[in-house]
C-alpha cells in the first residue's frame, strides 16, 4: 500500500491512501500485518543521461546521413568526411536538446525499505504514539 502516514496508533498505522497531494481515504493498516516499511528517498530527473544519449544517437545518425548523402564538393563542405562531420554536429546538437528536454521530464522515485526490526512504536510521555526508525549507515 502506498500513502502518507498520518499517525501511529497502538494497533495501526493510519495512511492516508493514495497520492498525499490528492484527500485520500484514510485506512487502518493493523500492525501485526506490516513486515516492513518503505521510505521514500525523493525523486530524481534524469536530465544528463538523456541529453548524453540524445547527443550520442543525434551525432551517429547525423555521420551516417551525411557520409550517405554527399555527392559533390560544395561552398562549405568539401569531402564526405566533412559531410559526415556536419552531418554529426548538427543531429547531434539537436539530440541534445531533445534528450536533455526528455530526460528532464522523466523522473525516478527511490524508495528505502526499513526492515520491521529497523523501526518500533512507542508511547511518549505525553500520552501521543509515535514511530522511531533505527538506520545503518
């Protein structure tokens, strides 16, 4: 189940289920059914390896096109190597942009399980319940 925890009760866990963003219904999760619990790390976008990958794949098809496509010597580009060569800079450039753009708009969420033994409930002086989680590092 996925949710937001809104608060530790001594038999459940109260999650809020769903998107956090989004008033889910809340449900009573028993605590003798959880085995673990998983945290999740943030989200990370993926700008730099898409703009890598886009350069990469821009500048292999533009070598191909323009190594294929020279027929003869012109006012800026003289031989086929040449041609290969603009070919690769210019897709390449534009497979950049793209990539970089695509990369940036793809993310990833990382999630960390903590264990059962990892974390504990406990009642605080107060009367409140709450939740400790013990990480190794």
């Amino acid at each position: 189940m996925v949710g937001q925890l809104l608060r530790v009760e001594d038999a459940a866990f109260m999650i809020r289920a769903g998107d956090p963003m989004e008033t889910g219904r809340v449900v009573a999760v028993p605590r003798k059914l959880v085995t673990s619990v998983e945290v999740s790390s943030g989200t990370e976008r993926h700008t730099g390896r898409g703009a890598l990958l886009g350069a990469a794949f821009g500048a292999g098809t533009g070598a191909i096109l323009g190594a294929l496509t020279f027929e003869e010597p012109g006012f800026l580009i003289h031989s086929r190597t040449e041609s290969a060569a603009f070919g690769a800079v210019a897709l390449g450039a534009i497979g950049l942009l793209v990539g970089g753009v695509a990369g940036f708009m793809d993310r990833t969420e990382t999630w960390r399980e903590i264990p059962a033994a990892g974390w504990s409930v406990y009642r605080q002086p107060d009367g409140r319940v709450g939740i400790g989680f013990r990480v190794a590092l």
